[in-house]
C-alpha cells in the first residue's frame, strides 16, 4: 500500500513540475495562493497529511505558497475580512468542513463583491468529513489521490460556480454555508458516538440504541415558514453576464495576475422575492428530524430549482429509529437524512425551534454545531468560484 501510495505522489509532483518548468514572461511573476491550514484537522493530522501530500505539488508548479495556520475559531472569518485581491490570486483552505465554511462565510461577507470571482477557493482535504470537497473530486478516492488531485486542481487552474445558502439568525448574524442544514435525533445521536469510544467499531451502532432508551419519542417542535419553489419565482429578472473564463490556461496559472483591472465585474442577480409574502406557507411540525440540503447535493436534475427541505416522522418506533440510524452507518450519500422524510423544495424557509429550558437543542450547518436558534435559509446561486477537477469541469 505504502509503495502504491508513493507512486501516486510521484506521478503528481511529475505533473505539477511541468506546470513549474515553463519560463515566466519577463515583468510577470508566480502565482500567489493563500493557504488556511487547520493543524488540529482530523487528529492533529492535518498539516502532516498536507505537507506530505499537497505542498510539495504547489511548491513543484512554481507557485508562491504564504500557509497562515489557524489558531481558534473564527480566525479565518478575521483574515478573510483584510485580505484583499491584490493580495493574493487564489485561497486554499487545507482543513474540514469546519474551516471551509469558514472561509465561504468571511469571502462571502466582503464588501467587495467582485473578491469572490477574482479570487478562486481551493480545497485541500485533511479534515474528518470533507463532505464539499466530495461533491467537488467525487468519492471513493484514496486518501492520498483524494489530496494530491485537490491540490492539483488549483495548480491546473480550473474552476466552477457553485451555490451558497445564506443563513441569518434573529438577531442579523449571518453565516454561509454550501452543504445544508440538520437537527434532530440522527445528528444528536452521531454528535455523542466519540463518546462511546469504549465499545470500539460497535460505538457507531450503540449511539443509536442508547437514543432509543432516552425519553421517548425524540421530537421536537417548530414553527416553519416557506416559499415553495416554482418555475416563476425562480427566474432571474435580469441575464447574468458571463463570468471570467474559468480557467487560466497553461501560462496564466504560472503568471498570476498583475493588472486586477482586467478582470471583468460579474453582476449576481437573486431570485425575484416580490411575492414571497404572499407565497408564504406557515405550519408547525413535531419531527425527529429536520433538514436542508443544498443545490450543491443534487445528483440528478429537479424540475425546479431550490432547496431540499426534509421532514422526519414524529413518532417512529424505536426499532425504526435504530433501523434508520444503522443504514445510514453504511450509506455513502453525502446528503442529510432520507429521502423517505416528508420532501419540500423550497427557495426560502424560516425554521423556528421551540426549546425547552431542559434541553440542549443543536443544529449542525455543513457538519458544524450551533445552538438552534430561529434562522432564515434562502438559496444564492452561483456565489462562490472554487477549483474543480479538470477533465470533470463542464
């Protein structure tokens, strides 16, 4: 294995040498790329596992690395907010979902909104779930190809749109993320499995028969408010012009680019919202379960464009609930909860808890948790611009 393993790092670093060993144009310079490297990814493995198997391709492809290593929470979000486009030509973010989601809501909470079409986001996977970076590289990938190809994807210079959903709390706070939305029993019972390090490969299924010997059934109650998407209310009013070209060519990764002036400015257009009041639709739910999933997770075309709202049951049986958390130990989706919940598609919804004083409801935003308070989740097309994998670009 190790022999296959360092077989796959040679033939990358070949690859990305040969980015590295064409002469720059005279007055130009390398490319410049910011890396966000979480050490404390996936055990402390993380700046191992990117020094290994990411750094020596960029440094191989000429390109300028600056590594800013976090140090808590939130520290991204903070250098985001200064760092400018002439600063750097592309951000790397070597972590998990935590520090993706991170860096997506500081680019996308700048003032300067042409930032997140100049500047492209790489992925580089050493955190737990990786969850984004699957729907960008595909699954199944050994570990070592699964880094090594993120990383050559910014080497190579290709990117793709992808979708946000801006979610913003009771009080204004506003946080973006690209995967979706869960609460409930299933994410409760998948937060508690470390705890049960002592039953070993069985920690996974005993969480759930420890849900089922709780209080009994574990719902919960919301209020929720909801625009269902239709062909109408999700029109663009206006044609969207066509973004920079999404790759920079066998030179222009290697040059960067000096005059920022020439990239042209790519005007967003949000879904007409006029008679969302009118459209609204309001119930309250008892569910185990509560989801959104992202446009980002579709793998297969819907007939009109929005959000995956899933509701669970209220009151399954206990041998249900275990079923279900058992199949989902196994299943390789990267979608939150099932498709046997109740299906909305929706280009807005507002989800209301109703916490008790004796509970400690938490919600889980693209794999992160935060304390479940009312939020809006609406649907931004085509926010953010992140390296794709070449020969998979469209």
């Amino acid at each position: 294995m190790y022999f296959r393993e360092d077989w796959i790092r040679r033939a990358l670093c070949e690859e990305a040498k040969l980015y590295g060993d064409v002469a720059l144009p005279p007055g130009s310079r390398p490319r410049r790329v910011t890396v966000f490297l979480n050490p404390a990814a996936q055990r402390g493995n993380g700046r191992k596992l990117f020094e290994k198997n990411a750094a020596p391709i960029l440094y191989l492809a000429g390109m300028e690395v600056n590594v800013v290593k976090t140090e808590y929470d939130g520290q991204v979000k903070q250098f985001m907010g200064v760092l400018e486009s002439k600063d750097t030509d592309g951000i790397i973010v070597a972590g998990g979902d935590g520090t993706f989601l991170e860096t997506v809501t500081g680019c996308m909470r700048k003032e300067d909104k042409n930032y997140r079409n100049s500047v492209p986001i790489g992925i580089i996977p050493v955190g737990e779930t990786n969850r984004f970076a699957q729907i960008v590289f595909g699954q199944d990938l050994n570990e070592v190809r699964f880094i090594g190809e993120a990383a050559m994807s910014v080497v190579k210079g290709v990117t793709k749109k992808y979708d946000v959903l801006k979610i913003e709390g009771s009080e204004g706070k506003i946080t973006y993320a690209v995967s979706g939305v869960e609460t409930g029993a299933y994410r409760d019972a998948e937060s508690r499995k470390s705890k049960y390090w002592y039953f070993g490969p069985l920690k996974s299924r005993w969480t759930y028969l420890r849900t089922a010997m709780k209080s009994w059934p574990p719902s919960f109650k919301a209020d929720i408010s909801y625009v269902l998407s239709t062909e109408e209310n999700t029109k663009q009013s206006k044609k969207v012009e066509q973004p920079p070209s999404s790759s920079y060519g066998w030179l222009g990764f290697l040059i960067g680019r000096t005059n920022r002036n020439n990239v042209p400015v790519v005007k967003e257009y949000d879904f007409d919202d006029s008679k969302d009041d009118e459209e609204m639709i309001s119930e309250t739910i008892s569910a185990v379960e509560f989801t959104v999933n992202s446009t980002n997770l579709d793998t297969k075309p819907k007939s009109v464009e929005g959000m995956t709202v899933g509701i669970g049951p209220s009151e399954p049986t206990k041998s249900q609930l275990i079923k279900e958390g058992w199949r989902r130990i196994n299943d390789k989706s990267l979608k939150f909860g099932t498709e046997e919940n109740r299906q909305l598609v929706v280009k807005k919804i507002k989800f209301t808890p109703e916490v008790n004083e004796d509970t400690d409801m938490m919600i889980n935003i693209d794999g992160e948790s935060f304390e479940a308070l009312p939020i809006e989740i609406s649907l931004l097309k085509d926010r953010i611009n992140v390296f794709y994998k070449a020969e998979t670009a469209s």
